[in-house]
C-alpha cells in the first residue's frame, strides 16, 4: 500500500470529521467512488471497441445471411481466396516501404531542421506538416488527378527527366499498389519528421558537446550519435507503423477502390466490399477477425522484442 | 503551485532549445542544408500548389498539364460557392471534431489522474486493456459498430460518429497525460492532500494546470484527426444533411467530372481551414511535443 493512499485516507477522514464538526458539507459522489473517474473511458472502451470485437469474433462463425453456424469455414474460404493473399501481400508492399521511407526521410528532415536552420526553422516544421493535416480525401483527389494519365502533370514532369510513361499508374494491376504507397508516404513524412523533432530535441545537450569533443562531426555525429539515440522515436514509428498500414483506407478507396481487379486491394477495401457494397456479414466479420489478429499480433512481437512503445514518453516501466 | 508548474515546464523548454542553440556547425554545411531543404520543400509542395493552381483556372485551361497557367481567375470559387451548401459540411464537422475532443479530454484526463495520481486499484489493468484499442484496425470493427449505431437510430447522428471517435481516440490521450501525470512532482499531490483538498479539488486545481501542455497537445491532434477522419464517417454519415467534410469530395468529384477547376476549388476551400488552423496553433502542438509529450 502506497503511503501516499494512507495519506490520503487520514486527510479525507480528517476532512470529513471537521467538515462534520463546522459546516456540515456532503461529499460529493466521486470521493466516495473514486472510480467513477476510470468509469467514462472504460464505459466507451466496452461498449464501442471490445463489444464489436466480440461481436465480430461471433458472426465470423456465422454465414453470408448471419444466422446459420458455419465454423471455421469462412477462415478457410479467406485463406483459399486469391484476393486474400493479395491484401496480404498488398499490406507487406505498404508497410515494408512506407515505414522504413517515412522514417529515413522524416528523420534527415528533421535531424536538417533542428541543426541547421534557425529563422526558418517553424516555417520549415510547418510546411512539412502541411500535408498530415491535408484531409486525405482532399489528397486523394489532387492525386488522382496528379496520376491521370494525358493531362496528368505526374507523366508530364516524368518526360522532363527522361521517363515516358507509357501507362496510367493508377489503372496498372503490377504498379497501382506502389502509385498509391507514394501518396501514403508523401501524406505522412511530416509526421515521421515531427516525431523525430521532438526526440532531437529531448537529446540532453551534453551528449552532444562530449561527442564533438570527442571529434564527432557531420556524418559521424549524425549517424553513430544522433542515430542511437532516437532509437526510442524509432521503435515507436515502427509500432504506429504497422497498425497504420493495417488502418488504411481512404486513400485506397477514393484513388482506385482496391482496383483495377483487386490489384490494390487493402484490408480496409475488401472488408468494405464484403460487408456493405455484397453484405456478406460473416466473410466480411472473418476478414476484420484476421486483421484485427494480424494488428495485435504483430503489435505484441514488437512489444516483445523491440521494447517498443505506442508513445516514447512511456520510456519508465509501468508501475 | 501554479508558478511551480510554469518553472517545470520552462525547464523544459530550456532543455529543448538548448540543443539547437549551442549546435549551430559550421556555417557552410548549415548552407547547405538550407538549400537541400529549400529544394525538397518546393517537391514536396507540389501537390498542394497544384492543387490552389487547378482551382484558379478558368474552364478551358483546367485539363493543362502544367503546374501554373495563367491567368489566373477566382470564378471557380464564386460559382462552387453560391452552388452549394459548404457551410453545413463545414457545421457538421465543427460540432463532431468540437464534440470528440471535449469527451475525448475529459474521460481521458480522468482516467489518467485516477491511474497516475489516485493510483486506484486495478487501473493499471484497465489501462492495458484499453491500450490494446491503438492497435484495433477501424476497418475489423466498423461493420459491428455501424449495425450498433442503426439499432439505436444513430446513423446520420452526431452522436453516432462522437461516441465512437471518442472510444478510439481516449487510450491515446490517456497515454500523453498520463505521462506528464507520472513526470509531476508528487509532493505536489501530497501537499494538496494535507492541505485537506477533494480529490476532486486536486484534480481541477493541481493535477490538470500542471498537465496543460499535454492537454493542449492531445486537443490539437484529436481535432486533426477527427476532422479529417473518413472511413466512419463514409458509413455513418449516409444522407447529405449530415455529411462531414472529408465526405464532400467524393460526392462532388462525381458531379464536376468535367470541371476540375469547381472541384479543386471544394477541394481548397475544404483544406483551407485546418491548414489555417494548424499553422494558428503550431506554436502550441510543437511546445506540447518538446515539453514531452513525446520523448526520446
């Protein structure tokens, strides 16, 4: 028992008698039930996130209609669906290029802010960011249009360079998922690179003196220093990574709808399709069962084994 | 107790700043940085100045595949303007992102004070479990909530995108106060309890002014992310009337197929106003982040 709680009961006793001696004041509802503070997270933690996991776990028994009891048959209906294993691989694409990109860009960008600018520091910090706060259904459609193919200013600059294209990437099967992976990447540096910041900045600067007394200097310092010692930052964009690979959506449905013929179909997309354009509840609940399954597994490994934290700050071990 | 928690969080910010006033290399290479940042800002920036420069164009130029033509006309935003009804797209976000942020702070702040401060039986449980709600796909869990909020006649509700919202975004800003909480000197809490305070009083006088960074933090972030929030929104919103933002331009890039100049001018008008807003409030959400909120 923490001695502060023991305090705490002797002051409230204490409060109360005296309160009872001079003005008779009631105490309120929430010192005598102090978990009424916990009681609103985990009211809406119940009833809108645990309760529609349970209930997807339940119907992805379930079949299309969502009345007959099928077992794991739904299961194996996604693990012998070809579109399946194209989320999965699609999924793969996303995350083993968006995050480690998103970091090594973000990461100079904000390593090039913090040490060498200073005047211009806010509005480099700021136009970075620009696009994060962009809505993504705003980006989608600049995009597309960016994309199109004829009057699409994407093949257009390409020839400046040398490069003809030939074809729309957005309509190509073997491209349209790394099309889309491009503007994912272009939305989301910024906040690689705001994470980064804040991480540079928390580097004690006696680090710094010590290592260029030492004779760390650019490249040295960068990477042998500054490196390591973001590797917090780092974990944690690894962690927020994955689960927003398996968060994404509006990109994927505004720009191309999984399409041309599932070429770039997502979780997000196909769980859409299955669930409300066909309404075939139980496949659509059996592939939300999988995702979820994959979101929370690989968050555990990564926990596990990476020590990583859905936040930086949470650098102390829970007590 | 106020000044206490002022003198903490400039503390801080001293720390922060330190770095990059002490650093400054050697001026050539900070040239060149300039310059590099310079020349990857103007990339990257391509999109959104295609963006402004598609909504300046009259009719017949808006198919150039050029980043600028000229000349440059505002006929585009008059026409989508007077044609449309924005400002209710735009009411209806204002009241869900307004409404999901107050919940969002206050069942949050809650729940972190009861963890961190009370240190309540049990909460550190609790606060594990609600956790795992960070990694929960929206996608796994919309079709459940979105047969819930019809069987409750919340589809096309306010409160029928809040609530939901809200539930995804408190473990988050559970996670941020809840580590400024453990960062605050605890004789603080200790004092206050000699001094006779409710824990009530303690949380409203001691626990959430010495928290204000990390409230003002997860403030701005939930704005931003619940405004721009689509794939909820997409099944919840179905008639028009209720319709948010990030919904608008699927609606209208259907109906200005042929006029990319109407459309990129919704398309402005609906990104202006948290761009505006994020660079109003930048100062905030970066003092946030280096008092914290997020450490290496």
């Amino acid at each position: 028992m923490e001695w502060s709680v023991y305090v705490q009961r002797s002051m409230n006793k204490a409060a109360a008698a005296e309160s009872e001696k001079k003005l008779p004041r009631r105490r309120s509802l929430v010192e005598r039930c102090p978990y009424l503070y916990v009681l609103p997270a985990t009211l809406m933690f119940v009833g809108l996130v645990a309760y529609p996991i349970l209930w997807v776990i339940g119907e992805s028994f379930r079949g299309a209609s969502g009345k007959d009891f099928v077992g794991f048959s739904q299961y194996v209906r996604a693990f012998s669906d070809p579109v399946f294993w194209r989320v999965l691989l699609n999924m793969f694409y996303w995350g083993a290029i968006t995050i480690p990109v998103q970091m090594v860009l973000g990461g100079s960008i904000a390593y090039l802010i913090e040490r060498h600018t200073s005047r211009s520091r806010t509005f480099f910090r700021v136009m970075f960011f620009l696009p994060v706060v962009t809505s993504v259904s705003v980006v989608s459609i600049v995009w597309a249009q960016m994309y199109a193919p004829y009057y699409g200013i994407v093949q257009e600059y390409l020839k400046y360079i040398g490069v003809q294209l030939t074809i729309a990437p957005l309509g190509e099967p073997s491209i349209a998922i790394f099309a889309l992976i491009l503007v994912n990447i272009w939305q989301w540096t910024g906040f690689s690179m705001i994470m980064y910041i804040a991480g540079i900045n928390s580097i004690p600067s006696e680090l710094f003196d010590a290592a260029l007394i030492d004779g760390a200097h650019g490249w040295n310092l960068a990477i042998r220093i500054v490196v390591p010692l973001l590797s917090p930052v780092t974990r944690s964009l690894l962690l927020l990574g994955v689960i927003g690979t398996l968060q994404t959506f509006p990109i994927v449905h505004l720009m191309t709808g999984g399409g041309p013929d599932h070429a770039s179909e997502i979780f997000g997309t196909y769980i859409f399709k299955q669930g409300f354009v066909i309404g075939d509840s139980g496949y659509s609940s059996a592939l939300s069962v999988l995702a979820l399954f994959l979101a929370l597994a690989l968050s555990v490994l990564q926990i596990a084994v990476l020590g990583s934290r859905l936040s930086p700050q949470t650098r102390r071990p829970a007590t | 107790m106020t000044a206490a928690g002022r003198n903490v969080s400039a503390g801080r910010r001293i720390v922060g700043s330190a770095f990059a006033k002490r650093h400054q290399l050697r001026p050539s290479f900070g040239f060149y940085a300039k310059i590099i940042l310079t020349v990857l800002l103007a990339l990257w920036m391509i999109p959104e100045v295609y963006m402004v420069s598609v909504s300046l164009r009259p009719p017949d130029k808006s198919f150039d595949p050029s980043l600028f033509v000229l000349p440059i006309t505002f006929d585009n935003f008059a026409t989508v303007i007077h044609d449309n009804p924005l400002l209710r797209f735009f009411w209806n976000s204002l009241v869900i992102t307004i409404g999901t942020v107050l919940v969002v702070l206050v069942a949050g702040s809650m729940f972190a004070y009861a963890a961190s401060v009370l240190r309540l039986k049990k909460t550190m449980l609790i606060y594990i479990i609600l956790l795992t709600t960070l990694m929960v796909p929206v996608a796994s869990i919309v079709l459940p909530l979105a047969i819930m909020l019809k069987s409750f006649d919340w589809i096309n509700s306010y409160q029928g995108l809040v609530l939901p919202y809200a539930a995804l975004g408190i473990p988050y800003a559970i996670v941020i106060i809840k580590a400024f909480m453990d960062d605050s000197p605890r004789d603080l809490f200790e004092a206050a309890m000699i001094d006779g305070c409710t824990t009530l009083q303690m949380f409203f006088h001691v626990a959430l002014p010495l928290v204000k960074p990390a409230l003002i933090f997860v403030a701005i972030w939930q704005f931003i992310v619940t405004w721009n929030e689509f794939f909820l929104a997409l099944v919840v919103m179905t008639d028009s009337e209720h319709k948010t933002v990030t919904l608008v331009p699927m609606q209208y890039s259907g109906m200005y197929m042929a006029n990319p100049g109407a459309l990129f001018a919704i398309l402005v008008i609906i990104a202006l106003p948290l761009i505006l807003l994020y660079i109003f409030v930048q100062r905030y959400f970066i003092a946030g982040l280096l008092s914290g909120a997020v450490k290496g």
